[in-house]
C-alpha cells in the first residue's frame, strides 16, 4: 500500500480493529497478539486445527506440479531469450550450445506451432484479403511469447504465494491472451520493411501495460486497500504500478527509433529484437530496485530489511526475473569460452 493511500482511505489517529491472518513464520511473531501501529489496533488470529491440516494438504498435493512448472519455465525463459539474442545481436554459438537451442526452437514448434499456426495462418489469410496486402508470420513469434511469459509468470509466482488459486487462474488467463495476441502481431511483419518491425515493438509493450492494467482491476475488486473502495485503490495501482512500466516501455520504443534515425544500431535493429530483450532487462531491474526502496524505507516496527524485502511481491517480481538473466550469462559466458 502506498503512503497516498494510506492517508487518503484512513484519517490520522482513527482507531480501528483489523483482524490479520496468522503469519507463516513464527518468528514473526510478537510477545503479545496485540499490536497498536499508526493508530489503528492489530489483532492477530490463529487459525483452526482444520484448517492448518488441510493447508498443508494441498501444500503437498501441489508442491510438485508447481516446482515442475517452475523449473521448466525457467529453462524455456533461459533458451526464448537466447534465441531472441541470437536473432537480434547474431550471436553465433558453439556447436553443442547451438544443438541445445536448435532442439529447444524444435521443441517450442511441436508445441506451440503445430497446433497455433494453423489457425493463425486461417486468420492472416481474412486478414489479408481485408487489408489487400500479404502478412507474414515469422517464427520468432513463439519465442516473443514465451518472453512476455517470462514477464507474466513472474507475476504469477507472486500470485500463487499471496492471493490463492482464483488470481492464478485470472493470471494464466489474462496473460495468456495477451502474451499470444502480443507475439502474433510483433511477428506478422511485411516483407522488406524494417521500420515498420521497429515500431511494431510497441504491441508488447502495450500488451504488458494491459497486463498490469488488468491486474490493477483485479486487485481493486477482490483485495481492495484497507477502507478504501474499487475506484481508489484501481487509481492507486495504477499510479504506483502500471505508469512506471509504461514509462519504461515507450522510453525503450522511443529510444530505440532515435537511435535508428540517427543510424546507431545495436544488433540487428530491423528485427526489434534487441529493443524487447532491453524492456525486459529494464523491468528486471525496475521491480528488483522497487524491492529494495520498499525494504529500505517502508518496513514495520522491528521488521528487518531481509524479512520485508521477502514480503515484497515486487522484490520477488524482480528476483525471479533477474535469476533468469543470470542463467542467460552463465550460458553466454560459457559459449564464449567454448568458441
């Protein structure tokens, strides 16, 4: 919750009880259940037998499927963004390193190609005869996708730890929409224009400023700020959430152009590649250095920086993200003493 909202949706020196859930750690805990911070009286309430059993049920019914997912999305962030590195900034690979990633773009083909593209391809070709010019899909487009996933499933780590199955599934949804809808027009380019495949990077971005945008108004409807309504704590999210990440994004876009205009290239420029793996480096960072102010400069009374940095969802955003870069330098890094 942001300072803003805090003043706005409570008046100084109200009293209020608020009844918080049992914290997880123990060590959380205090030498009383009573605590009185800003005005307003804590109280903290120790769950049911029951349901402490049937938590750690579910815990173990699902702790396997989420650290497969989780692992298996890592390795396809790592081998999405080498491939798009590799297009972009035509980073050649030594032979073992590039069979991995030639078996991986197999891989992604047999399960996002086969079954996608055929209805793609049914709707470019209405498309074409609507707009009186040919589209082409490039195969880039899966690997666009598993990107903005790399982004999304960020978020829905997050999602899974704090809210509960009902934003997941939002999270899958929402984000998954986007993500394809995203790919699919980034990598419908027409033949010999260049410029146009530049500008066209403002659709992922777009489409991660709609997922936030999303995940605003689902926040504002089921875990609304503490007395607050929909509208404020929406504006809220917004102000704190999603304006950043549009400024990152169009920053990149229009940083990107210049730099075309004035004949400065990174990379392969045409491809717009190099711009999307750069917004995604930046949002890294951006969540991560969000983490740390959170943790620096709003912690609760004898909380330590370590404990509040773990309780921040954008700390962990930015973690998540970061770990994946790192594995991407590792791979880089060992491809350069190979070569």
């Amino acid at each position: 919750m942001s300072m803003r909202a805090r003043t706005s949706c409570r008046k100084r020196g109200d009293t209020s009880i608020v009844v918080q859930p049992f914290p997880r750690n123990p060590k959380a805990l205090h030498k009383s259940n009573w605590a009185t911070a800003g005005g307003a009286i804590m109280l903290q309430v120790k769950p049911s037998k029951n349901r402490i059993f049937w938590e750690s049920v579910t815990k173990r019914i699902f702790i396997g499927p989420w650290i497969v997912f989780g692992i298996v999305g890592y390795i396809a962030s790592i081998a999405s963004l080498i491939t798009l590195i590799r297009l972009g900034f035509k980073v050649g690979l030594g032979r073992p390193f590039a069979l991995i990633i030639d078996q991986y773009d197999k891989l992604v083909h047999n399960l996002i190609g086969t079954w996608a593209e055929p209805l793609i391809f049914v709707c470019l070709k209405n498309i074409e005869k609507t707009l009186g010019f040919s589209l082409q899909l490039q195969p880039s487009w899966k690997h666009v996708l598993v990107l903005m996933w790399l982004y999304f499933g960020a978020g829905l780590k997050v999602d899974k730890e704090d809210r509960g199955l009902g934003t997941v599934l939002f999270t899958i949804i929402w984000g998954g929409a986007i993500a394809l809808v995203s790919s699919v027009v980034f990598g419908v380019v027409p033949p010999s224009n260049s410029a146009l495949q530049v500008l066209l990077v403002v659709i992922p971005v777009a489409g991660v400023v709609l997922y936030e945008l999303g995940r605003r108004a689902w926040t504002a409807l089921f875990f609304p700020l503490q007395g607050c309504g929909w509208v404020d704590t929406f504006i809220d999210g917004c102000i704190t959430y999603v304006l950043p990440v549009a400024i990152i994004g169009f920053s990149v876009v229009a940083g990107g152009l210049a730099a075309s205009e004035m004949g400065v290239a990174i990379g392969d420029p045409a491809s717009g590649l190099p711009l999307l793996f750069g917004f995604v480096v930046l949002l890294a960072f951006y969540w991560f250095g969000r983490g740390v102010m959170r943790a620096t400069f709003d912690r609760q009374q004898d909380e330590r920086w370590r404990q509040r940095f773990h309780r921040s969802g954008s700390a962990r955003i930015g973690v998540y993200m970061l770990a994946t870069l790192l594995g991407i330098a590792i791979f880089l890094i060992a491809n350069a003493g190979l070569s």
